[in-house]
C-alpha cells in the first residue's frame, strides 16, 4: 500500500506521481474537515521541530498552524545565521521530536539532514535547489481550480534560474505532462539541464521566451515569481530588468478569459497590485491552501 | 626512450595504462598509492601510439580491485588495468563507469552542503554517459566532466 509514513520530503524528484496525488487527495481531506470546524487530533503528542536558518513567514508560520491543528505542537530553535555544524543540531534536535523541518541557505542541506537523522525531515527549502512543499501547494492549487494539471498550458514567468520554487514546480509540472512555457529575462533563464531533464523523461512540450506577453497568450496558468536584486552585481541593472518583467493589467488584455495568475508570496514589484483585484488573481486562494496541504504532508508523514 | 628502460617491470601487482597525461596525479591520490608499502611509480607524459602522451603507474603488490578500478574511471575512462603475477600479465581488467560515484570528486557547486559540512561525503549519480553528465546527490545540480575535474 502506498504511504508516506516516516519518509522525508526533500524533492519533488524523489516523489512518484501516486505519492504526489497520494498528498493531494489528503489535503482535500484536510480541507473539507478545516471547512467543517471538525477537531483534529491525530498528531496529538507529536512534536515539529521547526529549523529555520533563514528568514521565512510564510513556510514557518503555516507548518507551525498545521501542525497545531492536527494538535501536535511545535519547537523551535531561535533564528540564525549560524548554518555550520548542521550534522550536530541534528543529530541533538531529532530527540526531541518526531519529524523536523528543515530551511537552510546551503543546497543539499535537507538531503543531508535526512540520511543522518533517524526522524523524517520535511525540506523547506535549500537555497536555490527545491521547495516541495510549496510545489505540492501549487498543485493543490491548479487541480483545485482547473480540475486537472493534465494538458493545461501553465507559464512559470520571472527568475528561474535561483529560484527554488519555479525548479520544483517546472519538475512536478513534467510528471503531470503539462505543457510548460518558461518566460525570463536572458540573464535568468532555466538551467539547459533541467529542460533537457523534463523533456526528456516526460515528453512534455516545453517553450522559452523572454516576452512575457507570449507567455500569457495561451496560458491557463500563469506562475510569477519576483527577480531579487541581490542575484545581480549591478542593482540599476537589477531594477531595470525588474521594471520590464512585471505582469500589467495591459498585458492581460489578450489573455484567455479563465487564467489563473498564482505566485508563492510575499510580492514585490512583479506584478501590478491593480491585478489583485480582477478575476485573474488567485495567489491569496493558493496562500490559503498552504494550511489543508501542510496539514496533509505532517500527517501523511508522522501518523 | 621507451618507457620499459625508465621503469623497471614488476613480479606481482598492477599497472594502470592509457591514463590521459595529467590525470595520473589524480588516480594517484584516488587511489590513495602514497599510503601504499610497496614500491609504486607515477609514469608522467610519457609517449603513447594511441594518445601522443600519456600518464602510467605501477603499483607492487597491490592488485587493484573493481571496486577501485571504477573510481579512476571518471578521469580515464579508457584506461587498462593489467594485474600482474610472476612477471606476466594474469589478467586485464575493464575500467567501468559506476552508477554512483562517491567521495572522488568535490561538487562544483560551492553553496552544496558537500563543501560546507565536513561529514558530507560528495556523491554524483550518472545522468548520461556520452558526453559524461552527473548529477550532484546532494544539490542536484548537474556537471560536465571538465566542471568536475
């Protein structure tokens, strides 16, 4: 039978696609019992330890409510920057809990962190390599509001060569055989391996561009993600190619009527706040999945 | 002058031919042959027929086995493998390209945690043969040969 239980989550590559559908279907789950108001006590006793060694609201704060929902509860290490010796904090903080979370500037750090602990890990994310669990929200997301993943043409526009989420995401988007159209400045472009990568094992058809007005034609998604200035030596450089990759409310002018624009959040400047406002904006409802999806992957993986 | 009149032959043990030059020093250190007792030599940019130069080394008592073949083979994937008993080549061994290849090389990327945590061993797995990709265990990453070496 299938399951998660005791297994980390470090890549969407390590996931199969029943695995991902597996946490999905939970999350609809959660969903409908968070809509009911129902207790839930099935990580009663269990504890998170939440690991951050990098700033994040989002991530830290919806596991935590996850898994105080599921009436488990949480600990904490406070906030650092100190990422060496992560093998020790490790191999001291899996006694005192039953599944870690884990966010670390170092690619590889969760892998790592999961071969040598003998509690499962959850990544939440490893500099610029994966954010599954954010990816896993974003696939809530299309299937809850499009009813498949399948076929659609989902464009994943802005920095995609550090970004951990749109890497995740163009991976899990290749299982599902979507048609991908990538959209970034040239500076920023999807690494030539990771298209080979999906092309090659899944089939899908994958386009590239740098004008994001292509990229919204025909798009049924529509997946942003902000260029930070820190990835460029030149900031005036930075903040030009910020202001030229920015999603308009005229850019959407020609875009088909039921588009859905998502974007994991907080935004900067990547998209015009006049959008939050049409039927196109759907990143608060994504936002809002973060809980029944996290509360699905905690008790997929602890119960 | 022939290689044959600089080194001298020996008894029992194995030589590593076809090393591209430049790469000897290399399986030198993988193979770890400074801590080996018995005589060993380093043969560099020495002439070769089939690749103009070439590196070779010689290890005394010391047969080399798959296991320690397959880890040179990133740096010489045509290398021969002759182990040698009594003065005559007893058998010829294959160099083959491992799935996985551990604690070689260190990974390219200097933000993988291979490069920053001392008990992270670097670990590539295959992702193509021809021309040679790997993928790096631990950030995924993915190197050419010439990144790595």
């Amino acid at each position: 039978m299938l399951s998660l239980q005791n297994k980390s989550i470090i890549s969407i590559r390590d996931l199969k696609k029943e695995e991902i559908e597996l946490i999905l279907d939970k999350a609809e789950e959660m969903e409908n019992k968070l809509k009911k108001k129902e207790p839930l006590y099935s990580l009663k006793n269990k504890i998170l330890a939440s690991l951050f060694f990098e700033p994040s609201t989002k991530t830290r704060l919806s596991f935590s409510a996850a898994m105080q929902k599921l009436g488990g509860s949480v600990i904490e290490i406070e906030y650092s920057t100190t990422v060496k010796n992560l093998v020790d904090k490790i191999k001291m903080i899996e006694n005192y809990c039953d599944v870690i979370l884990l966010r670390h500037p170092r690619e590889g750090s969760a892998r790592l962190a999961a071969e040598i602990s003998k509690k499962p890990v959850i990544n939440a994310g490893d500099g610029s390599n994966q954010h599954p669990t954010q990816t896993l929200i974003d696939l809530f997301t299309i299937r809850k509001l499009k009813g498949k993943i399948e076929n659609l043409n989902v464009s994943l526009v802005g920095d995609l060569k550090y970004n951990a989420v749109m890497k995740s995401l163009f991976y899990a988007l290749g299982i599902f055989k979507a048609n991908i159209t990538l959209a970034s400045p040239p500076e920023l472009q999807m690494s030539w391996e990771n298209i080979e990568e999906v092309r090659d094992k899944f089939g899908v058809k994958i386009f590239q561009t740098n004008n994001i007005a292509s990229a919204i034609e025909e798009a049924d998604v529509l997946y942003v993600c902000g260029i930070k200035k820190e990835n460029f030596l030149d900031v005036f450089e930075a903040e030009k190619i910020q202001k030229n990759f920015r999603i308009t409310l005229d850019l959407l002018e020609n875009a088909k009527e039921d588009l859905i624009i998502l974007h994991p959040l907080p935004k900067e400047i990547e998209i015009d706040s006049k959008i939050d406002e049409t039927k196109f904006a759907k990143y608060y409802e994504q936002a809002n999945f973060g809980l029944p999806v996290r509360m699905a992957i905690l008790s997929l993986v602890c119960e | 002058m022939s290689e044959q009149r600089i080194v001298t032959n020996i008894e029992n043990g194995t030589v590593i031919d076809h090393i591209p030059a430049g790469k000897g020093k290399k399986i030198f250190e993988i193979l770890k042959l400074d801590e080996h007792d018995g005589r060993t030599v380093l043969l560099i940019n020495t002439f070769s027929k089939k690749l103009g130069r070439k590196d070779v080394i010689k290890v005394e008592n010391k047969e080399i086995g798959e296991k320690e073949i397959n880890k040179i083979a990133l740096f010489a994937p045509n290398a021969t493998i002759s182990i040698i008993r009594n003065w005559e080549v007893a058998e010829k061994r294959k160099v083959e390209l491992p799935e996985v290849i551990e604690n070689v090389a260190s990974c390219p990327n200097k933000n993988c945690i291979t490069n920053s945590e001392e008990m992270a061993k670097s670990k590539f797995v295959v992702e193509k043969k021809d021309p040679l990709k790997l993928r790096c265990w631990y950030c995924e990453k993915v190197f050419g040969i010439e990144e790595i070496m």
